[in-house]
C-alpha cells in the first residue's frame, strides 16, 4: 500500500512504540527512505520523548523569566493592536 505524509503522521507514535502491524510497518519505511519532511518528523518525535523522559533539571539564566514575560507582553501587546479583517 502507498502511503501519503497524513497517514505517517497518524500512525508515527504507534510506529515508534512498535505497535503498528508488520505490513504498515513497512509501508512506513518505505515511505521515509523518500520523504526527508516524515524522516524529519519521526527524529524529532524521538528526540522529544528522549526529552521529555530526561529527569535533570536545569538552571535557567538569572532574569529569563522576567525577559521571557516581557516579551510575551510585548507580543501580546502587538497582535492586540494589530487591524483586523472583517
């Protein structure tokens, strides 16, 4: 069976959790072999698990969070101000 990005894509959790039947499993293969932007998809869906199973901690830089707040006031600010289309 050919299979189209959209039908990676919804089966890519599955694939990576080796749940997915032998035959779309290698109908997903061999749609990476081709596809760079599902290959893409599938290594950073694997790095974000490796990530998120990560349980260090880490020390953000003093003041990010008052930076980060004010640029998402700032952003906020923007896209309040900005027309809009009726």
């Amino acid at each position: 069976m050919e299979l189209n990005c959209k039908h990676v894509w919804a089966h890519i959790s599955d694939y990576i959790d080796d749940t997915v039947t032998a035959e779309l499993r290698a109908d997903i293969e061999r749609h990476l072999e081709h596809c760079e932007i599902c290959s893409a998809i599938l290594d950073s869906t694997r790095n974000i698990l490796v990530l998120t199973a990560d349980d260090r901690t880490f020390e953000l830089p003093v003041g990010f969070s008052k930076r980060l707040h004010e640029r998402l006031a700032l952003a906020l600010a923007d896209e309040a101000d900005a027309p809009t289309l009726k």
